[in-house]
C-alpha cells in the first residue's frame, strides 16, 4: 500500500498473501483514500517504509502476524 502521511508518502509492506487472506484483509477493505493505521516495524534506514503487523481500517483491526500479539 502507499499510505499518505504528514511526513510524505510512505510504502505500507504487508504480509504474503496468504497471512493476508487469513487475517480477512481484502482489496475492497482498503479503497483509495480510506484512513489507515499500521503497526509495525519502520527501516531503520530512514527510507518511509514499514512493515505491517497490524492494519486497523475503519474501526477493524487486520492482524497479519497474530502470533506476534
């Protein structure tokens, strides 16, 4: 995903797809301009990624490693 924030655009990793269909997260729960909110982990490089543990959308919680809760 690429996810807008105040400090510029930054590339949300998700898990592979199997995680991700697990955890119910599906296209249609992301439509463009949704607001989102990953947990996880930032590069420790500076580059404006992260990857994502948790993805809450809409008052839902998408947790895409739950053995990591």
């Amino acid at each position: 995903l690429k996810v807008r924030a105040a400090d510029g655009l930054w590339d949300v990793m998700l898990a592979p797809p199997a995680a991700i269909e697990r955890a119910g997260l599906t296209q249609q729960a992301v439509p463009k301009g949704a607001r989102v909110t990953a947990r996880g982990h930032k590069r420790t490089d500076g580059t404006k990624e992260i990857k994502t543990e948790r993805l809450l959308i809409g008052g839902r919680t998408y947790d895409l490693y739950p053995a990591r809760s």
